[in-house]
C-alpha cells in the first residue's frame, strides 16, 4: 500500500493537483473553524496548506514518505508552516480530546479498518470540535465504469454509504450529512462528474 502510493507521488506533478478541495474549501468559509486539526491520509498536502494559510494550525499524517516531501515544498511555496508525519493511521498515538477538529478528503480505507480508524480520530477531537469529510459513495461505481477517469476506490466496500458515516460518527451532531452530484477537477486523477459522500460533525 505504501509503496504504491509513494509510487504514485513519485510523478513531478500533483497528481489531486494543487488546489484545495471544494468542500473543505466551503467549510472553511461558512463554519467557525479555528485551533489545531488533524488531516489523516493528507498525500501531497493540497488541504492541510490551503487550511493552514486560513489561519488553522495542520498536523498532517499520511503513510507515504513521498507524499510528504510535496506537501513540505508546497507549504513552502505558500509560505506556510505545517506539521508532516509519516505514518499508518493504526499507529498514530496521540492524546484523546486533543484536537480542535479534523479532516478526511477522498481518505478511503479496506472495509474491515474504516470503522476503527474513522472512531480512532473521533476520539481525538475535543467536544465542539469537528470533523469534515468528502469520500466517494458507493453510487459513484457505475459513474467510474462509465467514466475511468473521476477515480476513486473501484472496489464498492472502501466507497462510503450516509449510513456507514452517521454510524461511525455517532457520538457527533450531524452538521450535515449528504450524498451530491458534483464536478471534480482535482489534478489528473479525479476528474468528471462523480458522487461523493459529504459530513460535517461537531463532536457532542
Ligand atoms: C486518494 S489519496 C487522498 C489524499 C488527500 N487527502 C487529497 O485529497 O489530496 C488517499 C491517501 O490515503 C493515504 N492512506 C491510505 N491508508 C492510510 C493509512 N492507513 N494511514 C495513513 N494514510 C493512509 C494514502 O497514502 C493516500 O495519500
């Protein structure tokens, strides 16, 4: 898994390209976000740069060592400063209610570890704060058939479900929680009309 991704960073380009992602995007303009978030399976560091330069400070985590030596050159292109690590999000060892929030984009997991992993950051969040993810839904599979090019997971258990989300982030208030019809133009990976899974959740 590892060394596929760091195959896949290896490429000059930023293969999600370099611009932060709508949705989080969105948030970050409507929602009071502040203090310190984590951004688990963060890759090349589009998010956590964008949310650092609006004033969040980013503790990024993500297996692939390629990964983070982009997202470091684009955080200095930016002229912003985040924290990088390299590392499995099974291993993350960090103190409970700690974090003010955190972000999951396109982070897809082998279905017997979403749950675990999803629940394992939940519980690093201090009450009030937030976690923010976009994934793509299951419904998104016959779009990828037709259409290769929007990405994502082709395997319908890592896809996300509303019920799977609501279920693993039970002990948050749902903000909002819908599956959209949108547009991706994210680098040369995720591009066409696809279905995606978007939560908001403030941690009760
Ligand atoms: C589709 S990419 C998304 C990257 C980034 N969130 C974005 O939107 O540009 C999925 C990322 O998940 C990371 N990943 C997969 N399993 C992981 C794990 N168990 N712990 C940490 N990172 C993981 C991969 O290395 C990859 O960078």
């Amino acid at each position: 898994m590892k060394e596929m991704w760091d195959k896949r960073y290896k490429a000059e380009e930023f293969v999600y390209g370099k611009e932060v992602n709508a949705f989080l995007k969105d948030c970050l303009d409507r929602l009071p976000l502040k203090g310190e978030y984590l951004f688990p399976a963060e890759g090349e560091g589009r998010n956590g740069v964008y949310a650092a330069q609006r004033g969040l400070s980013v503790f990024a985590l993500d297996i692939s060592s390629q990964g983070k030596k982009k997202a470091l050159a684009l955080a200095e292109e930016k002229g912003v400063h985040i924290k990088y690590e390299v590392g499995d999000i099974a291993d993350l060892n960090l103190e409970e209610n700690s974090f003010d929030g955190a972000v999951f984009i396109s982070a897809h997991f082998p279905p017997h570890l979403r749950s675990f992993y999803h629940q394992k950051i939940a519980r690093l969040i201090k009450p009030g704060g937030y976690v923010i993810l976009e994934g793509f839904s299951k419904s998104n599979l016959p779009l990828r058939e037709a259409n290769p090019e929007i990405g994502g997971p082709k395997n319908v258990d890592m896809l996300f479900s509303i019920e799977e989300i609501r279920e693993d982030f039970k002990d948050f208030k749902i903000v909002e929680l819908q599956e959209v019809e949108r547009e991706l133009h994210e680098g040369s990976l995720h591009n066409g009309m696809a279905r995606v899974i978007r939560f908001v959740g403030s941690k009760e």
